[in-house]
C-alpha cells in the first residue's frame, strides 16, 4: 500500500513553516477540546499518522452542513482540507463529478477498506426503494451502505444524518430516518445542529483523525465536550429568565431590550449544544443573541415538537409560573424558576446516568 503523507509532511510539501504547523497544532488541541499537556501529543500525531482519508456523502438534505464546515475559522476548512486530511469524495467540495467521480469513490473504498472515515450529511431515505433520494444515479441509501461497511469511523453531521432530519416531519412521505438504522452495530458519533456549528464539525473529524479514536459520546452518541450544556446553561439572557423578565411579543420593549425569549417559544432549556461558548461565524452571534429563540434544532424531532416553533413548549406549559411572573408576582417567579430548575436537575440526572453507561472514548474499529 502506497505511503500517505502525514499533517507535518502535507505542510512541508506546501512550503508552510514549522511555526506554522506549530499554531495549527495548537488550534487545534484548544478546538478538540483537549488540555495544553495534550498539545505535545497531538503534535507528535500529527508528524507521525498519516493524512486520514476522508469520504464525505450527501443524502436527503439541504446541503446547509457542508455550508456550515466551510465556515470554520479556527482551523480554517481550507486548512483541513488541504493539509489535515484527505478528502476523497464529497460532490460540494470536490472539483470534478460525474461517472469518473463515482468510480473514483469505488476505488477509494476499495484501496482504503476498514481504513477511512465517512462523514455523512443527511437522511436516509427508503420509501420506493430509496429512489427519492439518488447519487450518483443510484439509491443513497445503497451507496451510503456500501461504503459505511468499509469505514473505520462514521460521523453524521447535522440533525438529518443524525435523526432524520426536516424530511422526516410527520407524515415522512419520504420514509427518512437517521443513518445510524442502516450501520448495523457500528457506533455513529452524531453531530446534530441544523446546521452543526463549524468548528464542531471540524473538531470531531480531527479528533479521529488524530487519535484514531471517537470523542467521549453521550448516551446519543454526541461527543461531550460540545453537547455537554444546554443552551440555556450559557445563555447571557439567563439573569432575565431568573429573574421572571420575559419578553412577550418579537417587538415589544423587552424584545427591545434583551430580555429572555422562553415565552416566545426558546427550547434552550432542552437543547444540548455549544452555541452559546462557540457562537457561529467566528464567534460574532447565534440564534438567541440574534434576538430569535433557539428552535432546539439540535434535538431528536425538533420538527414535530408538537408546537410552533415561537409558542412556548406544551411539557413546559401551562406555567402560570412564567405568566405570573408576567404580572410581577415575585414570589410565584421563585417558585416558577423553582419549578423549571427541578425539571431541569432531574433531566440532568437521568443523563448523567445514562452517559456513566456510555462507552467512553470508543475505539474506532479496525485501530
Ligand atoms: Fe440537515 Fe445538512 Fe439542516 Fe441542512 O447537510 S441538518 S437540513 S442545515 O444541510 O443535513
Ligand atoms: Fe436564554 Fe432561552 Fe434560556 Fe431564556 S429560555 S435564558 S433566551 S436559553
Ligand atoms: Fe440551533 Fe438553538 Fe443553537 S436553534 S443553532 S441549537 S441556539
């Protein structure tokens, strides 16, 4: 089997100096979320393990994830892609298509069998025989299984390849569902978010790459260090929603004045995810700091969370705590965040059981 250059070997042969392999390095230790006493083994990773070869695939989807990773600042996708790994296969990034593309995929799977590492956007889906979603003129869902046999390690990236996604609202005409029903046993590290926050996604694939093993995973198999808190956790509205200051209308003079938007439908409290430390686009905002409560998009069936997405969630209703909190009742707004803090410590407690039964730092198959 040919030699496949490593991170320090990509960066010679570009003619990138040793300081600057040495600041991807340290980019990348603080984006995986690892201790500076680490960052001495990720650099001797990166001299000695050969580029991990990616391949990246597209099902019923928007696309939007692929946006997402092409955003990541720190490290930049372009770095990634051109000197972290080797992407073999992925229709947005990749310049050439069509039938020669498709047999070059064969190849890879071939060459690189037990080896690589398949990144997936989107659903799988398999009403009429999987034929309402193709590539490369065939069934997603047989390519897609084709090359997940091979694959050392599988991310599905967004909240389609984890759980199905928009296309699997009810009634899911398309009969869509996340691609972890068609691996067989082999664990998917889920990186949900509609789309994933950039560095996340960049961070995980590295993580991989690097170690050759998954991430800690939670009881969902998404990895901890960036879905370990709630929304609502490092939310800098939360004092408001502490203090029973809710803003009641898009436009009205809480609104105005940044106020917390539970009662205009903010599922933070449920949802797990980084978007409040990480923000988005090199840490400029996210939803909530936008002024549009967080959807939960990261959650398992957001879409069929049985409200709109600006009406407060019906398991967290009637809260007359919150209405009379509206009405300045300051004991009642006690007993109101009371309430949603039990809620929300028994949910806690119920995951950290959970995940003490979690498979920690999960050896990728074939390693
Ligand atoms: Fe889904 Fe991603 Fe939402 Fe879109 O690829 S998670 S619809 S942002 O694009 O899959
Ligand atoms: Fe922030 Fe939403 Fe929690 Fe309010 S409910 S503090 S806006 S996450
Ligand atoms: Fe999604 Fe909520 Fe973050 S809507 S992007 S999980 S703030």
């Amino acid at each position: 089997m040919e030699k496949r250059e490593t991170m320090w070997e990509a960066y010679v042969s570009r003619g990138l100096s040793r300081r600057t392999f040495l600041k991807g390095c340290v980019a990348l230790t603080s984006l995986m979320g690892l201790s500076t006493d680490m960052f001495s083994k990720v650099v001797e990773a990166a001299e000695t393990k050969p580029l991990p070869v990616v391949i990246w695939m597209h099902g019923h989807e928007c696309t939007g994830c692929d946006e997402s990773f092409i955003r990541s600042a720190s490290p930049l996708a372009s770095d990634l892609v051109l000197t972290n790994i080797a992407l073999e296969y992925d229709h947005l990034l990749s310049a050439s298509c069509g039938e020669p593309f498709e047999r070059h995929l064969e190849e890879t799977v071939r060459k690189y069998y037990g080896q690589y590492i398949l990144a997936v956007e989107g659903a799988v889906s398999t009403t009429n025989n999987g034929t309402y979603c193709m590539s490369g003129g065939k069934p997603f869902v047989d390519n897609f299984q084709n090359v997940a046999r091979g694959a050392a390690a599988i991310i599905a990236y967004g909240s389609c390849a984890a759980y199905g996604g928009v296309q699997a609202a009810k009634p899911n005409p398309t009969g869509s569902a996340g691609i972890s029903h068609y691996v067989g046993t082999k664990q998917v590290v889920n990186v949900p978010g509609c789309p994933p926050i950039p560095e996340v996604m960049t961070g995980i694939v590295m993580h991989v790459a690097l170690f050759g093993k998954l991430p800690t995973l939670d009881s969902d198999g998404r990895p901890r260090q960036f879905y370990g808190n709630r929304i609502h956790d490092t939310c800098y509205r939360r004092p408001f929603f502490d203090a029973g200051m809710f803003a009641d209308h898009f436009d009205d003079a809480g609104a105005k004045a940044g106020w917390c938007l539970y009662k205009l439908g903010c599922r933070g409290p449920e949802t797990y995810n980084s978007c409040g430390n990480l923000r988005w686009w090199q840490g400029m905002s996210y939803p909530v700091q936008s002024g549009a409560p967080c959807i939960g998009c990261s959650n398992k069936d957001f879409w069929d969370s049985g409200a709109c997405f600006s009406e407060r969630l019906p398991k967290y209703g009637p809260l007359p705590d919150v209405d009379i909190i509206g009405a300045g009742l300051a004991v009642a707004s006690a007993a109101g965040v009371a309430v949603h803090g039990a809620l929300s410590v028994v949910q806690k407690q119920k995951r950290d059981e959970e995940e003490a039964r979690e498979n920690e730092g999960k050896q990728v198959a074939g390693k």
